[in-house]
C-alpha cells in the first residue's frame, strides 16, 4: 500500500448466491484511492461499480480479498464516508431541510443549529424556497441535489458518490459539476465517483478506473492531466481532452460490447 492510499482494494471479488446460482459482480481488483484524490469509476452496467462503493462504506463485506480505509479492515459501517447512493434515499415523510439535517440530528446537534446548516447547503444546491417542501413535491433533479447537500451537510472525510447526476439535464449537470468541484477543491476531500459517462469522468477526476463487464475487472487506470481549475463549460473542446476520450473510449466500447452480448 503506498503512504497515501485512504482506500485500498487489494484482490478484491465480491459473489452473491441465489436460487438461481452465483453472480460473481467483481473479481481481481486491485485499486489505491489517495488521500485528496478525484477518482471516477465508469464500466457497464452490471459491473459491480456500485458493490464496489457499498464496499468502502462498510454495507457489505468482500467475498475474497480486503478493503482497506486509512491503513485498516473498513469498519461496519464507516462513518468516515458520506454516500450519495444510486438509489433515492430521501425521507418521504420529512421536509427537504430535516432530510438535510438527518446527519447532524444523529451528531446531537441542536435544531437551530441543524437548520443554519441545513440551509446553507441548500443555498448552494439553488433549493432556497424548498426548505420547507415534501420530496413528493420536487423534480427527480431537486431530489437529488438534496440527496447531494444532505451528503455535504455531514462534512465526511470522504464522498461517495453513484452516479449522481444522472437524471439531470445537460447543463444542470455541467452546473453541479462546477460546484462539485469548488467544493471538492476548497475541502480536499476523497471522493469516488462513479459514472456511465466518460466526459462527466474526464470533466471531473484525477484518475478513472474503467472496468470490464461483469464479472468486474479494472481493464485501465487512466490519469486525467488536464490541468485545474477547470472550465466545466468548456473542458470538452479541449483537443487533450478529446484525446483522452478517444483512448478511454477504446477500453470501454471493448466492455460495452461484451456486455451486449452477454445479457
Ligand atoms: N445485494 C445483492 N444481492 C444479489 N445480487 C446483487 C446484489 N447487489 C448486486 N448484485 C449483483 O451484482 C452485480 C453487480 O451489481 P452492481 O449494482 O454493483 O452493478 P453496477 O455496476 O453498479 O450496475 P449499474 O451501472 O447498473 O448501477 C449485478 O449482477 C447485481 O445483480
Ligand atoms: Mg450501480
């Protein structure tokens, strides 16, 4: 493990059994994530990205091999990590800003408190004048970026995040990843980022992993030196970016297209 892996996979497979037989989701991989580093994760679906994060955060254990967070066993689970999951994991029966607020109330922090915090996350979201609305109430887009300030509001050392902005449209998302990428570079904080798409990886990261189909393998780890900050509007019409695309797009199609063919 090299000095400044927060999170390492070392030989990692994860397998599910059921009636119908045994998934084997990952295999073989090996992955050191640093301290302060923007690492994107893209591969088919069905590839065991999203066991992968339940992984670092402690919801489930390896089948084979070990994860290590800070030099030990991931502890069950880690609080260390916040996880914006793939699933929506709003409270129906809270407003926007008490489902904001969840993380700090289990802290015991007090409610005037909770709400200051709350709401100036939703500021920086563009949810001001939602505080007090129901999840029900909201675009699946609103949603998540609740779902995102709920995850930030807690100050974890370390972001995990599935796909996260998949629902959004185009320019929201060029939006979020502006401001995901302030906030990732005012905190220094971890993150893993997982994605369907590569310009989202190469706008946001420092490296990306690209995994094959299912059974997951990591095919290439690929560093992203485009320099920073950097221009989330414009980054895609950067000639080394198309490069970069080119190339990482040879690793995925490879794996898309063996997928096709599996499923
Ligand atoms: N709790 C579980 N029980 C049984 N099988 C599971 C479980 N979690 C994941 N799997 C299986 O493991 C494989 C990988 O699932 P995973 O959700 O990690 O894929 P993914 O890469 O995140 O896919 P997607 O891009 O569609 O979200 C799938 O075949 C899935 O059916
Ligand atoms: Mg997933």
């Amino acid at each position: 493990m090299t000095d400044d892996a927060l999170i390492e996979y070392r030989n990692v497979a994860r397998r599910f059994h059921s009636r119908s037989g045994t998934v084997v989701a990952c295999e073989d991989v090996n992955l050191s994530v640093r301290r302060g580093e923007f690492m994107a994760v893209v591969g088919p679906s069905g590839c065991g990205k999203s066991t992968l994060l339940n992984m670092a955060a402690g919801l489930m254990a390896p089948s084979a091999g070990q994860v290590f967070y800070g030099g030990r066993q991931v502890p069950a689970p880690n609080t260390d990590v916040g996880y914006l999951t793939q699933r929506d994991t709003l409270l129906p029966w809270r407003t926007v800003e008490d489902n904001v607020a969840i993380a700090l109330e289990l802290r015991g922090q007090s409610r005037a408190d909770r709400l200051r915090v709350a709401h100036e996350w939703l500021d920086r979201m563009g949810l001001i004048g939602f505080e007090k609305s129901y999840p029900a109430q909201l675009s699946g887009g609103m949603r998540r970026r609740v779902a995102l300030a709920r995850t930030l509001a807690y100050e974890p050392e370390t972001i995990l995040m599935d796909e996260p902005f998949g629902a959004l449209d185009a320019q929201l998302r060029m939006v979020m990843h502006e401001e995901l990428l302030k906030l990732w570079t005012g905190m220094q904080k971890t993150v893993i980022f997982v994605t369907h798409d590569l310009a989202e990886a190469l706008t946001l990261a420092d490296r990306i992993a690209v995994f094959s189909a299912r059974p997951g393998r990591i095919r290439s780890v690929e560093t992203v030196d485009l320099p920073r900050p950097r221009d989330v509007f414009r980054i895609r019409f950067d000639p080394h970016f198309g490069k970069l695309h080119d190339r990482l797009w040879s690793y995925l199609e490879a794996s898309v297209r063996s997928d096709v063919m599996v499923n």
